[in-house]
C-alpha cells in the first residue's frame, strides 16, 4: 500500500536517528516523504552537512516556504532556475514546489481560512467574529458582538 509522509516544519522537531539511510531505502518500498524547511542550516544542524544532503537529494518532494537564508535561498535558486535574490524577496504568499520528474513550480500557499468549513472550526469561528468585530469597529459600524 503506497504511503505518503509529509512532516511540516521537519528542521525544528526532534532529531530521528538515522533518517538519512531510512530516506535513502523507503522510496524503494512504495513510501514517500515529503520534508517541508524553512533553510538548509537548520536541516544540517539536527544532522550535519553530508546527512542533510542525502535526506534532501532523496526526498521525492520538497516544499519551500520562503525564508532569509542565503544559502538556501541560493540552493532553491539552482533548483528553480531563478537568481537568489527572486528567491529571498518572493511574496509571502509563495512557495516553490519540486517533485522528483516534474519542473518546479512556484506556487502561492492555501489559505486555508478561504475553506467553506473553516467557519466550523471553534477556533476559527472566535477568530472570524474578533475580525468583524474589528472590521465593524474600524468602519464605525454597531458592534454586532455586543448583542451575543
């Protein structure tokens, strides 16, 4: 059965003991990963430089968000064909997306409270009424929040 892992944030969570030779064989058992990082250094101060490398060359998919590392800024450039300075100066809302025999793409991020249940979400639904309270405040409209 084909397995896909995606691990959001990856650099900033606890180190795995031997990741790089388990990215190296999983590939080969129908497994992917998909490692989601904001810079190379942080990848290679969980792991060192060679570990780092074997884990992001064997990735089938790599996502990233942006950041001001000019190091990684340099490495998505080569990958995506475009100059350093495009990568560290894209738009929030952008990220660059490689999957292993396809070119990469630059794609703009979900916002994910565009997303007809996010109203349903407890949280979401608190956030969504203090933004139209503020909205309502701002445009000297009646606080509908004070009726609840």
């Amino acid at each position: 059965m084909p397995v896909r892992i995606i691990f959001d944030d990856f650099a900033t969570n606890t180190r795995i003991s031997g990741f790089d030779n388990l990215m190296s064989v999983i590939r080969s058992r129908n497994i992917s990963a998909s490692i989601i990082i904001q810079s190379l250094s942080q990848l290679e101060v969980l792991y060192g430089k060679a570990k780092s490398t074997t884990i992001v060359n064997n990735c089938d998919t790599c996502l990233y968000l942006g950041g001001q590392d000019v190091e990684s800024a340099r490495y998505i450039a080569v990958k995506a064909n475009q100059g350093p300075n495009s990568i560290l100066n894209m738009p929030l809302d952008a990220t660059y997306l490689f999957v292993r025999g396809q070119a990469p793409r630059r794609v703009t991020k979900y916002d994910l409270r565009t997303h007809k249940a996010y109203r349903e979400l407890p949280v979401a639904g608190a956030n969504a009424v203090r933004k139209e309270d503020t909205w309502h405040a701002l445009n000297n409209q009646p606080d509908r929040a004070a009726s609840f």
